[in-house]
C-alpha cells in the first residue's frame, strides 16, 4: 500500500514588522482593476510578499490589521492591504484562523467574508491529507497533480512516503 | 455595510449587488490611476481610450448588466443573468456591435465583461474593439485582449427574449 502525504509545511514566525513588507503601491493595482473577489484573491495569492506574509505572520496578527483597517478611516489602499491581509489567512491553518476570527466581524469590508470563503478553500485543497491509493498505481517519487479546472486551483506536491 | 439596489433579472428575481462605500475620500481614487505600473502598458495601444473618470459605484458587470448603477460580483449573479436574461452564447464569426462578451477565469469566475463596439474580424486577429469598467477605475474602450483581464477563455453572448 502506498500513503501520499500532501505536504504543506509553514513556518509560524511572528513578527509585526513581517507587515511591513508589503508593498501598497503592488497591491494597490489589484484591489483597483478586481471586478470579482476570485480575481483579487487569485492576484494577490500569487504575490511573493503576502505568501511570505501569510506564512511567517499568525492568524492572530493578521486579523489584528484587517481590524485596525476596519475601524479606522479607510483608503483605497488601505483596503488593498487589508484584502492583502486577508488573503495571507488563506495560508494559514483553517483552525487557527478561525479561532483568530472568534466575535470579529468585518462589515465595512464588502470582500472580507468572500476572500476569507476562498482562503478557506484553498487551504482545504492544501492542507495535510493523507490518500490511500491501490499498490499497483505507478507513482513517480514526485509529481505535480494537474490544475484543477474546479474554483481555486492549487498546485501541490505530492510526495510518496514509504 | 455597502448599498444594495432594488435591482431584479428580467424573470423578477433578485440581483445581489452593492454600491462600494469602502471609503470616504474619491481622492486617493482619482489620484490611484498613476500608481497602475505595469497596467498603464495598456493605455498606450492604439485603440485604448478612456471613456469616464475612476467611479466605484458600478464595476463591469454593473456596467454590462446593471445600467451603471451598482456593482455586481458574485459568479452565480452574473450566470443567473445570463440564464434569466435569455443570453445565448454566440460564434465570434457572428459577433455584431453590442454584442456582450464575458472574461471567464480557469476556475469559473466571470473576471471581467465588456461590450463589443467593433466585432472580430480576420484582419485584427479576431480581436474585437470593446468597451468595459476596469473594476474601480475608468470605463475605456479597447482591444478586447489588451487590458487587465485574460481573454483566452473569453465567451461572446447575444440577448435572445422569446
């Protein structure tokens, strides 16, 4: 019998000034041209800054900046980052970004619930699964599953454990 | 909370759709355009012109579908449109001027809708010149291939009420 862990290993660093390193005038064009949240979730996931947020910074963290987003005065630009932000959840653990999420409601951001939704669904498709498949399925020691034409397409890596 | 309009298909049922209030100031809005980088490549094609000020009020489909009164974003929204509508997906040899096109994304999100001013012809590539919303920015007319949105998947739709 064969077992294939889908790995997702994420580092869980912390840091404030982890923020900082993106980039409003980047994001600030996505947020701009979207007419749908699924295209600025898909333009922003694919940013190296907010993965590298979303995978050094906690859920914690990050719902703390939507918030500060959230009350204060908003800017086109703020609401890109805090879009951003959101964004950086979908590389997060489910749990604990919903337990991060806990009495928060973020109702001046149109798109929140809807990217959170897409984060969701994307961190399902990449999170650790572990696949029972019939012993004669010839498997390379490392493929790439094919994209999926369903919502969310997420390339993952698929590696045999013995 | 964004406005919602009292907005229905033709069948009397209702359209989910919301007029952006994310922020106070149209400023950072106006003044955005130039921060676009790499986008600002489009505006320099021959045919790209820009038709109205940034307004985030309506995005494409709100312009495509919604009069330009409102914003409409959610996939299932613009494919009960297109169902409750009566549109017919059409070949692009039959394509005429009003005709209406929709940007489909890999992972079935209508990214983008536009409405066709000059129809596909062999000489431009099979290319229309369309006019559509760039999300929160300006309405332009353009090259249907030279804006912001994939147009690989890209389906041409006539209104057919019976």
């Amino acid at each position: 019998m064969h077992v294939l862990m889908i790995s997702n290993a994420r580092s869980t660093i912390v840091s404030t000034q982890n923020s900082a390193r993106l980039d409003a005038a980047k994001l600030l064009p996505e947020y701009m041209f979207a007419n749908t949240p699924a295209y600025l979730f898909e333009r922003m996931r694919a940013l190296p800054p907010v993965r590298e947020l979303g995978e050094k910074a906690d859920s914690q963290e990050l719902v703390q900046l939507i918030e500060q987003i959230d009350l204060g005065k908003k800017t086109p630009t703020s609401v890109a980052l805090a879009y951003a932000y959101t964004t950086a959840l979908s590389f997060r653990p489910q749990s604990e970004v919903t337990k991060a999420l806990e009495g928060k409601k973020f109702e001046s951001l149109a798109w929140f619930g809807a990217l959170l939704a897409l984060g969701f669904a994307a961190s399902k498709n990449a999170s650790p699964t572990i696949v029972t498949i019939d012993q004669g399925l010839p498997l390379p020691e490392r493929v790439a599953a094919p994209p999926s034409p369903a919502r969310n397409s997420v390339i993952i890596d698929l590696t045999r454990r013995e | 909370m964004p406005r919602e309009l009292k907005l229905d298909s033709s069948t009397g049922r209702h359209l989910t759709n919301w007029q952006n209030d994310e922020w106070e100031s149209e400023f950072e809005l106006a003044q955005s355009i130039g921060l676009c980088g790499d986008y600002l490549r489009f505006t320099s094609h021959p045919d790209f012109k820009v038709r109205s000020k940034s307004c985030a009020r309506y995005n494409c489909h709100g312009m495509t579908f919604g009069g330009r009164r409102t914003a409409i974003s959610e996939p299932d929204v613009v494919a009960r449109i297109l169902a409750e509508d009566a549109y017919t997906p059409i070949p692009a040899e039959t394509v005429q001027a009003g005709d209406i096109v929709i940007y489909w994304a890999e992972s079935g999100d209508p990214s983008h809708s536009a409405v066709v001013l000059v129809p596909p012809k062999p000489e431009s590539l099979n290319i229309p010149v369309v006019f559509s919303k760039w999300g929160l920015h300006f309405e332009a007319t353009h090259r249907a291939n030279a804006c912001p949105y994939d147009f690989q998947r890209a389906v041409y739709y006539r209104v057919n009420p019976e």
